[in-house]
C-alpha cells in the first residue's frame, strides 16, 4: 500500500462540464478529465502519445478528446480513435492507448485513483461528507491552496492549541481553560474525544452555546488525507467540517473544505456568516504554514513535540507508513488520554 492507492478529489462535478477540459496535479503526477457523451467522467494521463503535448489543451468533440497539436483523438478508455493525418476520416490506432485512471464520483466530486489496479480491486472508497445533500442541513464548499505538505496540512486542521494564537477572537481565545482529550489510532485513522469544552469559540460562542454547556467535540484523521471535525452543540446545533488534502507536490496541498451544518430554522441566515469565518480562518492557516514551510526549507523537520502534540504524532506515523509503501492498518492500536491548556 502506498499513497496512489487511495480516492483523491479531482474536481467538482459541476465544474466538469460536457464541454470542459480539466488538467489537475495529484501527487506530482498530471491528470486531464473530460467527459464521455452520456456523461461519464475520464481521467488520462495529460500527454497525447504522439508527441507529447498535453492533452489538456485541446477540446472535446462528441465525449472524445482531441490534442491540439494534431488533432489526436481519444476515447474514454484511451484509445487512440482518429488521426487526422491519415486522411479526413484518418483510422483508428487500437493498440495505442493513453493511461488512464479510475474514476468515480460521490457527494458531487470527481474522484481519481492513481493506482494500476482495476476499479472493481480496489477496496477503499472515497471518504463520504456527513450529512452532504441530507434534508435540514445546510451545505458550503470551498477550495484552497495549500503551501505545505499533506502531513502539516492535516495536524493543522486539527490542531486546537495553535487556534488562540492563529485565530484570536473569531476562533477562540486565551483562556488558560484546561481540555482533556482521548486519542485513539486504530485501522489507518486517528480519532479525538474533548472534553470540558464549553465557551471559548470566538465571537459566536453566544449563537453556538448560550448556555455554556459541554459539548461534544470529536475529531478525526482517516487515511490518507481526511480530516473530519465534528462540533455538537446541542438540539439544532451541530457543526462539520470534513478537509480532504490533495498532494499535487512534495510541498503544495489541494485542500477542499466542506462545511455541514444544522442550525434549524438559522440555517439561511448562517450561512454567510459561517462562508464568511471559514474562508477567514483559512486564509490564517494558509498564512501560517506557509511561514512555516520556509522555515522547514532551512532547517529541515526537526519538531520539539509536548504531550499536547500525541494527536500529531500518530497522524505523522500512519503518514510515514503510506510513504513507506507499508500499510497503516497494521500499526498496533494506541490509546492516550491528555491535558493541554487554551
């Protein structure tokens, strides 16, 4: 097992169009999509056999797509289908194909998978968005470059301690409150319990718990590249936020945010608000690591780790088993139960 053996978001569905040709970078290797004529997504690899021009540029014609340098035509299972200078009607080239990649689509992205193996062997599927198109719930999606790694991508995303400092007032704030938290690695993922959490959550702590009572906060880390946050609040209080981080390179991260939640009878009037914060704490996050992948281009990843930092711990070794090419599921279960301040 390695890190192509996973479902990695390629696109939104809605912004791969009948018409529409996509080039996407995932874990260095270049991918371009399109779609056949009854609809259905393909992914190539972006390099027409003929001489290497980058399928991406040319445009699709009746669900095939043709290179724009001579006019190379593929089908969707990369076939080679016409060639232009072989006359008006130029033939078929059957045994050339282009490599492609397996395609599926769930909770309306357009997912690819890296692997060599067929669709129908490969046993993981794509991780499914809590709540996504549920009746009552509200739904925002966002997408964001990253200037860092995958591994450094998701600790953040999960990472409590940093929010007072990266996030003053519209996250949390310094309260020297002490949170306890049961971490728990298991089957390729990490899950976080909290507890004694209660009102520090920034300018909305009013609207979100306004009677300060403990919540419920769970996080997660599924393999390879998922975080799950999960805040509930109470009846007609519930909060999702599931980051999907896409490796396009060894230090650039594709992530896409979705937000669920479920304020009632507040879920119109929220839903600015709440676009409006994420895409604020994002552009933190995005401000933050990239001070820090400068200072890992110096200096290297040498981290001083407190207790604190046992979630990030275990993330980093399912992470460094998948670069391994070893399979993290077989990492022997952890369990740690911790106290930190905010």
């Amino acid at each position: 097992m390695d890190c192509r053996n996973f479902w990695y978001v390629a696109a939104a569905s809605r912004s791969l169009r009948h018409d529409t040709v996509l080039s996407v970078q995932i874990l260095g290797e270049w991918v371009v999509l399109f779609r056949e004529a009854n609809g259905t997504a393909v992914a190539l690899q972006d390099r027409c056999l003929h001489r290497c021009a980058p399928l991406s540029r040319g445009k699709v014609r009746h669900g095939t797509l043709q290179c724009a340098y001579h006019g190379w035509t593929y089908d969707g299972t990369g076939r080679v289908v016409q060639v232009p200078s072989e006359g008006p009607c130029g033939p078929a080239v059957p045994t050339r194909r282009a490599l492609t990649f397996a395609v599926c689509e769930v909770d309306d992205y357009v997912y690819v998978n890296l692997s060599a193996a067929a669709p129908d062997a490969i046993a993981l599927r794509p991780f499914r968005i809590p709540y996504y198109g549920t009746r009552g719930w509200g739904a925002i999606r966002l997408k964001h470059r990253f200037p860092n790694n995958v591994t450094n991508c998701v600790e953040n995303f999960v990472d409590i301690p940093h929010t007072a400092f990266v996030h003053p007032r519209i996250f949390r704030v310094r309260k020297d409150e002490k949170l306890t938290a049961y971490v728990r690695r298991h089957d390729g993922s990490v899950t976080v319990q909290y507890r004694h959490e209660r009102t520090n959550f920034g300018i909305f702590t009013l609207f979100l718990n306004p009677h300060g009572r403990e919540i419920c906060h769970t996080d997660a880390f599924h393999m390879p590249n998922v975080i799950c946050v999960d805040y509930l609040f109470g009846p007609r209080r519930r909060f999702i936020i599931t980051s999907q981080a896409i490796p396009m390179t060894d230090d650039e991260t594709l992530v896409y945010t979705d937000l669920t939640y479920n304020y009632g009878l507040w879920n119109t009037l929220a839903r600015p608000l709440i676009r409006w914060q994420a895409r604020t704490i994002i552009r933190q996050d995005i401000a933050i690591l990239s001070n820090q992948r400068e200072a890992l281009r110096r200096y290297g990843s040498h981290f001083c780790n407190t207790p604190a930092d046992v979630i990030h711990v275990l993330i980093e070794s399912i992470r460094n088993a998948l670069l391994q090419g070893t399979d993290p599921r077989l990492l022997p279960e952890a369990i740690h139960e911790i106290e930190f301040f905010v």
